[in-house]
C-alpha cells in the first residue's frame, strides 16, 4: 500500500474539566467566544465522524480526562453493545451513529457520577493520566508483534500498520507537577513516531503542551475563536502526518522551553541542573535529592552568589546564564558541579536529535 494513501489512527484525548468548561461558557464580556460542553460535543463528533469518512480503515480511540480519572470512551476495536445496536436509525451511516451515541452515553455517565463525587470536582484534571494510555494504546496497535485478530478485522494487518498521531483538547492550564509525566510521555512519542497535536481551547497557553506538540513533531494551535472550532480541527488536525508534507499546516512561531522545578514544582526561567541526573531546581543545593550527587563546596559559593541576578532573571525572563558568566569557572571540574540551565538548554537537551542516553535521568 502506497505510504501516502495507508491507513491513519488517530487518538484524542479530552479535557472534560467541569470547572473550565464553565468559564468557557459564560456569555460576553467574560467570553469574547462562549463555547459550551454541549456545543463542543457536537462539532467535535463531527469532526471524529470526518476522519472516519476519510478511509474505510481509518481507526480511532478516544479518551476522556476528568477530574482524578481517565477514561477509554470509544476504541474502533470494541465490539459495538447490543443498546447502541437497537438505538441505530436504518437512514443513517452506522459507524457514525456508533461513534456518536458510544461517546455521547459515556460522557454522559461520567459527569453523572463526578456529580455524585463533589470531593473529587476540584480534583486537577487527569490530562497526562489519558495521554499515557493513549500513548500505551497507540504502542498496543502499532507493534508487529502486538497484532491480532481484532486490528485484522479492522482493515490492517502487521504489514500495513497504520500512522499514529495524538491530539489533546485541552481547556485547563499547566500543572506544575505534571512537567515529569508530560516530559517521560514525549520521548515515549517519539520513540512511537507519533505525532501530538494540540489545541487549546480554553486559558492560556499551556507550556508544556507546546513542547509535545513541538518535539513531536506536530501543531500547537491556541483557539482564539472558540465559535470557529470545527473548522480549527478539520483544517489544521484532520490531515495525516503522511500527507501534511505537502499542506501548510499552522505551526507555532515561538515555543516556551521553561521547565518545572524538581524541588517545589515552580515553573522557571532560569534554574540549576544537576550535571549527574539532570534534575532542575530553583536554587543550588549540597546534595542531589534525585541521585544523590554531592556537589562541591566552590561549586555552591559561586551559585548562591549568582542567585541575585538568577532571581531577577525569573521575574522577567530576560537575563541570560551567558550574562552571568555561570558555568565557565575553570575552577569547578569533574561531573559533580552544578550548572545553570536557561530555556535554550532545555530546548537543545530535549530536541529530537538528542540522545536517548538522557532518558532516564527525568524518571
């Protein structure tokens, strides 16, 4: 089968957050573009069913992030249940009508019950929780080895794998704490080639989901019509990797490489990376809470004397380590020294072309 024409799987995973899908309904002058749960649901099923139409073999999963819990909501692999079977309309495409009504019932379930759970509505929402199994769901069907009866059935086999991609539908902001997950599901992505797609619907830009869309090689849209969101999706994610080569897909001019802190799970500019494990903290330390690495006595000196001009470079995000002079004291040698890391570094290290060698120092 021709490369260009092969089959596509496309993972989605949703953010259901019920508290930022309030806020993104409310009407002007907080919204300039209210979108609600319900009309997201609807434009966003068409889009599942347009990649559906797309090819015979398409395949999709979709998962759902809510508050402490994430969920499978709809596999092309399952079996359809016999409920949704006497609910379909004989004027109506069946795998539609299945796509739709499986989402749709499940959905619904799960609000019902976090409704039942107000302890848990304040929960974070379960975002990395779902990019894992998506991540796990798209290695489960790409794999030769992992091939059976069912992926058979759906239109290819070991030898026509399909072309994974990932696109989240965020409306919550970062997670401090998530930075670890988040990084550890990028290198999982592309040792998968699959390729992380995002659109955030509703906030701010989200750092960290920038640098997945970014270092796998996919789009990174912020939706600032909200009313437009179909033709967000259909335009800039409804394409294939294969045959984005030859359409201009919107890619992101600029990309926020700040990373999280090991130590209090702050976001900075500027902060030391451990030379052993490559653990990021926000102020220099004696010893490695990572791997336990002690660090020389010059080595902190010449930091904590730094740590001025590396707090004002936090607030404003404009000093450099090159202006600080940090990190070229031929005084300090051997592994165990600390060094200062701005953004730059952490866009090189987490690159593409790095080495994999790095890996396991963020797990």
């Amino acid at each position: 089968m021709d490369e260009d024409t092969k089959a596509s799987h496309l993972s989605v995973v949703v953010d259901f957050s019920p508290t930022y899908w309030d806020l993104s309904a409310r009407d002007p002058p907080e919204n300039d573009f209210p979108l609600s749960l319900t009309a997201f649901l609807s434009q966003f099923l068409a889009f599942l069913n347009t990649h559906i139409a797309c090819r015979d073999e398409n395949t999709l999963a979709v998962f759902g992030a809510f508050p402490g819990k994430s969920v499978l909501l709809y596999s092309s692999t399952d079996p359809v249940s016999p409920s949704t079977e006497a609910s379909m309309n004989a004027n109506a495409y069946p795998p539609f009508q299945v796509v739709d009504s499986t989402i749709a019932q499940r959905v619904m379930k799960e609000l019902d019950e976090l409704e039942q759970r107000e302890d848990e509505e304040e929960a974070p929402s379960a975002l990395v929780g779902a990019l894992a199994k998506a991540l796990c769901y798209v290695n489960r069907i790409t794999l030769p080895s992992s091939a059976n009866s069912k992926t058979m059935a759906n239109g290819f086999h070991p030898g026509v794998l399909p072309d994974p991609r990932i696109l989240i539908l965020s409306v919550s902001p970062d997670l401090a704490t998530s930075y670890i997950p988040i990084m550890n599901s990028i290198f999982s992505a592309q040792k998968l080639k699959a390729t992380i797609d995002v659109c955030q619907i509703y906030g701010p830009n989200t750092v960290f989901l920038q640098q997945a869309a970014h270092l796998t090689g996919g789009s990174y849209i912020f939706l600032e019509r909200r009313d437009a969101l179909l033709q967000y999706l259909i335009m800039s994610f409804l394409p294939p990797p294969s045959v984005r080569r030859t359409l201009s897909v919107p890619t992101q001019e600029q990309v926020d490489f700040r990373a999280a802190c090991f130590c209090h799970k702050n976001i900075v500019d500027i902060g030391f990376v451990c030379s052993v494990c490559l653990s990021i903290f926000c102020q220099p330390l004696a010893v490695c809470t990572t791997c336990r690495t002690k660090f020389p006595i010059k080595t902190l000196q010449r930091l904590n004397a730094a740590r001025p001009l590396l707090a004002t470079a936090n607030s404003n995000g404009r000093t450099s380590s090159q202006n600080l002079g940090v990190g070229n004291d031929s005084a300090v040698d051997g592994p165990s020294d600390q060094i200062t890391a701005t953004a730059q570094s952490v866009e090189t290290f987490l690159s593409p072309s790095s080495s994999t060698s790095h890996l396991p120092a963020l797990n």
